[in-house]
C-alpha cells in the first residue's frame, strides 16, 4: 500500500516567526522539498534546525514558474513511489499568485494523499490592515502582463464594485509596475479608494491609502522596492 504523501506548506511572507506548528511538524518529515529557490527554502529549514525543531534535511528539488510544466509530473512520481513530499512557495502559500496547482491537481487525479498545512499570505495579512470592511471581495493577484487582458480583469471587477460598492478587490503588484498598473485602474475605474501595503510582516513594512490619482502621485517620482498589495473599494461598507 502506498504511504506517499504530498505536503502542501504555508511558509512566512516575511517574519520567521509566523511560521506554524504544523508547518515545522510536516518540514520534519518530508524527504524531498519541492520549492521556487532552494537558497530561500534553505534559510528556513536552517533557522528551523538552529531553533532544534529537527535535524534532518530534505532533497531540494526546483519548481517554479519557469519549469513548473516540465516537473510537475517528478512531484507525483514521488509520491507515487511512497515518498513523503513537501511542495513550498519562497513565501505564502503554493497555488495562490505561485507555482503549484499542476503538482496538487496531478496527484489529486492520481488519488494520491494530498494534506494542505495552511499559513500566512500577502492576501490575509494585507485585507484587515487595509481597514476596509464588506461581504464580498475579489482577489485578483497579478493584473496579466497584456494591457488588454488586464484591463478586462479590471472590467469585470468594477462591473461588481459598481453594483456591490463596499466589494473589496485585492491585487499583488509589482514594483516596477506599480504606477502603470494605478494608472489603467484609474483610467478603468476612475477615484476608487486604495490601500497600498508593502513589505507586509517585515521590518519596514508600509502602509499609504488615498485615491487612486493620489497613490499615483505619491509613487510616480519615487523608487519602490518589495512586494505590494493594493486594496481597492468604491464605496464604504454599510
């Protein structure tokens, strides 16, 4: 009977120390760690067995957006094979704005013993802190790097927003992008309200809200590094 087990990890976006009780029990037991970059991967594990939680090292294997097609299938072989398999982002979780829903889906199919060990994500952490409350929200993650594409991503959400104003839309944005993306949301949804948080969890981390014309006028002419979120809302939730 196969004992194989796909281990799918919630790792810290930024504090070590949000690192979760089952996330350090499950990094104990897998052999192989599939993951984005063994170097970022790595200090985890070490940090982990500094602090004595176990001694033992995984087989680092990489599985990012680059080979995710090519190396998905490793991932249910593996396990297949009766391996214990931990499949990790660099942070937050695999499968959300990351590589890992062809690795998970495979050994679904396959009926292979898939456990998810939840954490903290960009989305969780940034969603209380924009102090924006309603019942509906959207999560969009990365507009698509095509203008046209990520303008009808935008559409639809304000379709929603327009009906539902207090809808919250949540997007990861890229620093080098960030004053084109405030740009075509202010060109699609006009003064929407925004929340932009960066470097969530960290030492530095960031928070400035205002309208859209009023983030952009703040990071047009400014030098922005680290990941970022931005919470978008038309209308106050009732």
């Amino acid at each position: 009977m196969n004992s194989g087990k796909l281990y799918v990890i919630g790792t810290p976006i930024g504090n070590l120390g949000d690192i979760t009780l089952r996330a350090i029990e499950s990094l104990g037991k897998i052999e192989i760690l599939f993951c984005e970059d063994s170097r970022v991967s790595s200090r985890l594990i070490n940090y982990l067995q500094e602090k004595n939680f176990f001694r033992g090292k995984p087989r680092y294997i990489p599985y990012n957006e680059f080979n995710e097609k090519r190396i998905w299938e490793s991932v249910v072989t593996e396990v297949a094979s009766g391996k214990q398999v931990g499949l990790v982002s660099d942070a937050g979780m695999p499968a959300i704005s990351d590589p890992g829903y062809r690795a998970i889906k495979g050994c679904l199919d396959e009926k292979l013993e898939v456990e998810i060990i939840p954490g903290v994500t960009a989305l969780t952490t940034a969603l209380p802190w924009s102090g924006m409350g309603g019942e509906v929200m959207i999560y969009v993650g990365f507009l698509p790097k095509s203008s046209g594409k990520a303008r009808r991503v935008l559409e639809g959400a304000y379709a929603l927003m327009t009906k539902l104003p207090s809808t919250r839309v949540v997007l990861y944005v890229s620093p080098h992008r960030l004053v084109k993306d405030l740009e075509l949301i202010k060109d699609v949804m006009g003064e929407v309200k925004g929340v932009l948080m960066r470097e969530l969890t960290k030492m530095h981390q960031e928070r400035r809200e205002g309208t859209v014309e009023e983030l952009i006028k703040m990071y047009q002419a400014k030098s922005v590094k680290g990941e970022l979120v931005l919470v978008l809302q038309k209308g106050e939730s009732e």
